[in-house]
C-alpha cells in the first residue's frame, strides 16, 4: 500500500461521563452556611467552561445525576470540574475542584471514581504554553577581560486563556533567580490576543568577570550554574485593577553546561510550580470518565477493514462473519457495537446484517414470551440503530410533551407510602392520567413520523418472528413493540436528557413523575401482543391505576401503530415534514458590513436551528429578528480569531449577508459547525471557497482583495452525506474498531485456537468450556475470516508504528516539556 502524506492523519479527541454526586460539600465562609448551600458543577477544558449542571437545591451533598458527551475541538493539558455555590446577589462561589491531567485520564477511563476537592487558588488557574530560548555569551571589555552573559529571547505563547470572555493583554516577565539575585525584566504589551507574539531579547550576567587570557575556552563557573534559574511570568494587562497571573515556567540555567543554545516550549505551570497548599476538607465528588483520543489514518489505509466489515451481511453463517465476530469477543462492552452500526448505516448495510443476526438469535429462542428480551447482539445493534436513526423521530413526537410535564410541575405520585402531607391522591391520579395520554397518543399517532430504516427493521423483525413462531399470533407485535416501546419509548420518557429532549437531568420530584408514565407506556405498549399485562405490576398502586385504561380500547391503538410503522408497504420519509429544532443557544452576533471592530456590535441572540430554518432572536421565546431558510446557506466555516481578535467564531454565508457569531466555548462552537454543516452541505449554488477573516477596512483581511464580492481566498469544507441524519466519519469508526480489535487480541486468538480445534479434532470437544463463549457454527469459515483480520490489523498497526516512531520532540509545539528543565 502506498504511503500518504502524515498531514492529512487526524488526532480527534471525545469525552463521555457522568458528573454522578457530590459529598460533604464544604465549608464556606459565613454563618451556618452549608445549611442553604445551592450547587452546580462545571467542566472546563484548561479554563474555558464547556459544560454546566443545573442547580442542585439545599444540600451538602447533591446528586446531580448529568451525562455528557461532547467532541474536544483542540488540544488541552487539563480537565478540571468545579462545585460552585450559587450566589443570588453577587458572583458564585467556589467550593472546590478536581483537577485531572490529560496524560492521567486513561487511569480514570469507564469507571467510576470518588475525587477530593480541592481549593480553587486564582494562580493555580493556568493554560497555555512559551517559546524560549536561552544560550550563553561571552562579553569582552575595552581592558581585555571577558564576562559571560545570559541570553533570554521570549519568541511567543499560545494558547492564553480568555478573561471574563475576551482575549487578554498579555505581558511576559523574565527574571533571574539564584540565591542573592533576583533580574527581572518586562516585555511589552500585546493586546487582545491569547497568542502572543513577543520576540523580545533579554540579557543577564552570569558569573565575575575574568581575564580573557587565563580561559583557553568557555567555561561557566559550577558554583553559580547550580543555583541560577531563569523564570518566565506571563501576566495580564490590567489598567484598572491588578494584574491577573497568566502562568509561569522555571528553567534551570545549568541545562547550557550541555547545549550552550537551548530553545524549546514550555507548558506555563501554577505559581510554585503547583505545589499544594494545605485546606479544610471541602468534599468528594464522584465522577465516571471516558475519554478517547482517535490517530485517524488517511482512508486508504482502513479500505481493507472497512470492505471486509460491509460484506459481513453475505456471508454464511453470519456467526463467521467479522462484525458478528467483533460483537462477539465485545460482548460485556455495551459500546463495543456502536462503531460497526454506524458504519454499516452508513453504507446501507445494517437491515441484512441486522436481520441476519436477528435470526441466528430467534434459532436459540424456545419461547415466544422471551423473544428479544436479553442483551443480545441483535438488540445492541438496533438499540444503537434507533439512538442514531431515531433521534428526530423522538423530538417531533415526544418533546412537546416531556417539556410540558417538566414545567407544569403538576405533583402524580400515586404512592400511598410516598405522599407528602396535603397530597391529594386523587388529583395526583388524574394528573398522571393526563399525562400518561397525552404521551401515549403522541407515540400511536405517529407512525408517519417513523424513520423508513426504522420501519424496515421492524417488518424484518416481525416476518422473522412469525416464521419462527408461526402459532403464536401475538408474536408478531411483541418483536416489534419490546424494541419501540420497551427500548426505545420508555427509555426516552425516563431520561429525556440522555435523547437530548431536555438538557439536564429532571429534579427527582419531576423524575418520579417520568418513570410511572415510563412504566404505564412498557405496559400498555405490550398490550399489542399479550393482553393481561396487569399481572407485570408488583405495585398494587400501579395495578389500580392501570385498570382505568382498559376502557379506552388502547389494545387496538398498539395494533394499529405497530401494524403501520412494521407493513410491507414502503413510504417516503416524512421526517423532515415537521420543523425539527436541531440546535438553539445564546450566542454573541454580529453583521458584516459594520464599520467598526467595537464590543458594541456584538449583542447577545438567541440562535435556533431546525432542518428547515436558522433564526436568531433577542431572547429565547421570543418573536424571530431574522429567518434564514437553509436552503440559501452557502457555507458555514471558522472565523480567524483576528478578524475580530476573538475565539470561537464561526459565519454563516447566505444570499442576502454574512453572520459572524461568537459560541461560547470551543465545544458549542464546534457543535454548531458539525450540525450547520450537514444542513447545507447539498444545497445549490453552495460555495465552493470562503474569506477566513473579515472586509474591513477597503480589503479583505485575509487576501488583501479590494473587492468585497471578491471569490474566498480558502476551499469550503468538503465532506459528502449519505443524508441528514447521518454525519459519520468512517475513517473513525474503522480505527475505533481496529481498537477494539487490539484491545482484544487474545480473546481472538483463542478463537482462532476454538476453531482449529473444531476443524481438525472430531473426539470430544475437551475445551469446549473455554470456547462456549464465541459463536462458532462454521469453525473453517470463522478462521478464516479471522486470519484476513489478522492481517488487516497487523498491516494498521504497523502504519501506526510508522507515525508514532516520527512523534514530537519533548520539547516542540506539540510536545512542550512540563514543569523545570534542568
């Protein structure tokens, strides 16, 4: 295979987790002020806020139960998460936070961990790095003797966080520190940029002067190398107030005894170098972390695992086959399957292998009653399917009515042993009912909102079934309905965050109200196939309440719904009939064509994406100041960061003018050009170059063209959809499941020793015991699928070896060195 160019090999980084609780959170200054502590806890990238929790009213230690998943648009060397007190009247308190390195997130990855808090000190709060040299020079005086001077250019910094939302004003001061001296010299000012560029020279004297003639060559004394250092503060400008530290980083004099011209970067560090200052104990927060860092090849490299993995639907038996063998030895990872389902959606490969499997596990069923009810690769595989396929699906018909029940507040505990003083348990009933029929309407009206790869899977499900239990007549409903109901309805009524129907995690009164509706809907959603399901209700409570529903003929709706969203008759998708929101938040808005750069021209808006328009607003709620029809988006790309020297900006071209908009962080910005991007990546007369910066001035400032309709001066972003729904990166997913191979390549090649096994002994399967955990129908056909597994996965791991072998130097940009070089 060819070789291809390290440029175009990505480095793509992800976060999953949950901020689970936290515990014995405290003290604060002030009287008894833990008993009314108000909470909420942040995630920062370095010290840019990417993630907030909702309050968490009145205690010490809050359970703020909140999932995240986020992409990292670029590098970090810290992950932090603050526990704040919510202040009314003046700015929130800081209780504590837990820091964690990014080289030590592997040591966190998929469990969960009790972390202390510790103290937010304001110079421990630092990111970014400098670029410094240093080297030694010998000075000769008019009278013949020589000194030895010090020489300190700071190049540059990158990476500098903003303050309060903005670039800073920073400034460098270097000074050289030994036991009785202390130089220290300043750089200038630069303003408005995280990315410095200072390029100023410093010069320090070293040691005594000394006659020229007695030193045959240059020599530093060892008495005064060992204890000098050099140390660089970067600081921000404040003309008001005092100077806010940026960061600082030490270097040892005596490394020029080695390398008289040292240069390299530096990681800025906390004052002292972090050391820790000794507190009360302020707490424990309990975390569950995973993060994933992605060396994406070009594709040519994933071509062989990627045909292999899309021609596992032909092959026969299925068991042989390469994604049924990676479901396989990945069986207790739940996230195993996710990489190969969005590959094989993204080829329109998933129905036949989905199918497939799904027979091979109707063949071990015995009872009709139990089908499709384990953990089983069939139902992984379309868990995942409806979690990627269903995700507009579930908005249009249940968002309306999850927002109304998480802000009408209306008390449905039914509980007799749960009831608060003055519940009345009647209205709490009719509550309940209210809404337990609003959502089970929504969900039975609407099959023609179903997406048609969704109701392809179900028909093949339900074909499936009645072959297999061709005298049961229920069976028909129950394959579809425990996957629609069960796993995919339910699931999203009990946690509307986790399908993005709501941003947080509800309060606990709002989710005792979300799971009696969840368990009335697994309930009355298997009526379609077995009609006395009271029996399914331990509580006597539940069994009350659900016998009012029996007059509403609700059997025949779970009929008629699922016989629509399961016939043979194919329609077109109607998905995006109905307006789908697909993104909204505050964003900072300006227009082009503004004659000035100042603040005033940024105003806060409320952008609003569906798959129809984009709009902004003044607040959120109210009536659209602007309406754009995607359709006449002609590019979404970046903003330089000195068009209007700030971070986070992205445009929006259309027919009529630019927006340029400002997201909050670097996660919101990279959301909004991830879902931007597919909306408009199809439309006609979309551009096919854009300005990086901004007309100003009489010029574009990027390629100094006079003419403000001048033709982009860089190629759009290109990247082909297989349709809306479906923005995959299939070269990810491939080395996601290169990955999991590696990870497991023991357990493969135990299978390779359970299939030779198999093949060539015929007596007793003596280790059968250690080969009962794969699926083996066709040992001749399974090793070879897996020896082109082999292959496949040593040829990539050898490109890999290729391009780690050429890593950063400990030193350069990408690999800045951490803490004293000595």
């Amino acid at each position: 295979m060819a070789e291809e160019d390290d440029a175009t090999v990505r480095i793509l980084q992800s976060l999953r987790g949950k901020i689970c609780e936290a515990k014995n959170l405290g003290p604060l200054s002030g009287p008894n002020r833990q008993r009314d502590l108000c909470t909420f806890c942040t995630i920062s990238l370095d010290q840019e806020e990417v993630f907030r929790t909702k309050v968490f009213d009145k205690s010490v230690s809050p359970f703020y139960g909140e999932d995240f998943y986020f992409e990292i648009p670029r590098p970090f060397q810290c992950l932090s998460f603050y526990v704040y007190a919510k202040s009314v009247f003046q700015r929130d308190l800081p209780v504590g936070k837990v820091s964690i390195r990014k080289d030590d997130l592997a040591k966190y990855s998929g469990k969960e961990h009790w972390c202390s808090l510790h103290p937010v000190d304001p110079n421990s709060e630092v990111q970014g790095k400098v670029h410094l040299e240093m080297r030694l020079n010998e000075v000769i005086t008019e009278n013949g003797s020589v000194g030895q001077h010090l020489v300190v250019r700071i190049i540059e910094c990158q990476g500098l966080p903003l303050i309060s939302g903005q670039n800073c004003d920073p400034y460098a001061t270097v000074s050289l520190v030994g036991p009785a001296r202390s130089d220290q010299k300043k750089t200038k000012v630069k303003k408005k940029t995280s990315d410095p560029h200072f390029e100023e020279t410093f010069f320090f004297e070293v040691t005594r002067t000394s006659s020229y003639s007695k030193k045959s060559h240059f020599q530093v004394e060892e008495e005064d190398i060992e204890k000098l250092e050099i140390k660089v503060d970067l600081w921000n400008n404040e003309n008001l107030a005092q100077d806010v530290f940026l960061g600082e980083t030490r270097v040892h004099v005596k490394i020029l005894r080695s390398d008289h011209i040292h240069k390299a970067w530096y990681l800025l560090q906390p004052k002292g170098n972090g050391s820790k200052s000794k507190s009360d104990d302020l707490g424990s927060l309990r975390l569950k972390l995973t993060y994933i860092e992605d060396t994406v090849l070009p594709s040519a490299f994933y071509t062989p695992l990627c045909n292999l993995l899309l021609k596992s639907p032909d092959v026969k038996p299925i068991s042989a086959s390469a994604a049924h063998i990676l479901g396989d030895i990945c069986r207790e990872r739940y996230e195993a399957v996710l990489p190969t389902v969005r590959l094989l959606l993204h080829h329109n490969r998933f129905v036949p292998f989905v199918s497939a499997v799904a027979a091979l596990e109707l063949e071990n069923t015995q009872e009709a009653n139990t089908i499709f009810r384990g953990n089983s690769l069939a139902t992984r595989c379309i868990d995942d399917m409806m979690k990627i396929v269903g995700k507009n699906y579930l908005a249009v018909t249940l968002k309306p009515v999850i927002d109304e029940i998480c802000e009408s507040n209306k008390t449905c505990e039914i509980d007799p042993v749960k009831l608060k003083e003055g519940d009345n348990v009647v209205v709490n009933k009719e509550n309940l009912q209210g809404y337990v029929q609003k959502v089970f309407s929504s969900i039975t009206q609407s099959s023609s909102s179903c997406p048609p790869l969704m109701c392809d899977v179900f028909r093949s499900l339900r074909n499936l079934a009645c072959k297999r239990f061709s005298a049961d007549p229920h069976v028909q409903y129950s394959a579809v309905s425990s996957f629609v109901f069960l796993r995919f309805f339910a699931v999203a009524v009990l946690s509307p965050h986790s399908f993005q129907l709501r941003s947080h995690h509800p309060d606990p009164e709002i989710s005792r109200t979300l799971t009696l509706i969840s368990k009335t809907i697994q309930t009355l959603g298997s009526w379609g196939s077995l009609s006395k399901k009271m029996s399914s209700f331990k509580e006597t409570y539940m069994y009350d309440f659900f016998k009012s529903f029996q007059e509403d003929k609700c059997i025949e709706k779970v009929k008629k719904f699922l016989d629509e969203i399961s016939t043979n008759v194919s329609k077109e998708s109607s998905v995006l009939e109905d307006a789908v929101v697909l993104k909204e938040g505050e964003v900072q808005k300006r227009d082009q064509g503004r004659k000035r750069l100042g603040k005033k021209h940024f105003k806060k808006r409320w952008l609003r994406l569906t798959n129809r328009e984009l709009s902004y607003h003044k607040h959120k709620g109210k009536e659209a100041l602007c309406i754009i029809n995607v359709k006449n988006i002609q590019a979404v790309e970046k903003l330089d960061e000195s068009a209007f020297n700030r971070k986070n900006m992205f445009q929006v071209v259309h027919c009529e003018k630019l927006l340029y908009m400002q997201a909050g962080n670097c996660v919101e910005a990279g959301e909004w050009l991830e879902v931007l991007g597919p909306v408009s990546r199809c439309n006609e007369g979309r551009f096919s170059s854009f300005h990086p910066s901004n007309y100003s001035g009489g010029f574009w400032q990027c390629c100094r063209s006079p003419s403000s309709s001048a033709p982009g001066c860089k190629p759009c972003t290109t990247t082909v959809l297989a349709n809306l729904q479906l923005d995959i990166d299939c070269d990810r997913e491939t080395e996601r499941i290169f990955s999991l191979l590696s990870a497991n390549d023991a357990k493969l090649q135990n299978m390779e020793d359970a299939c030779a096994s198999m093949a060539v002994y015929q007596g007793p399967q003596r280790e059968q015991e250690d080969y009962s955990k794969f699926t083996i129908q066709e040992p001749k056909e399974t090793f070879q699928t897996l020896k082109q597994l082999r292959n496949i996965m040593e040829e990539l791991q050898r490109q890999h070896n290729i391009r780690s072998d050429t890593a950063a130097q400990y030193g350069s940009m990408d690999n800045p060195i951490i803490g004293k070089t000595s």
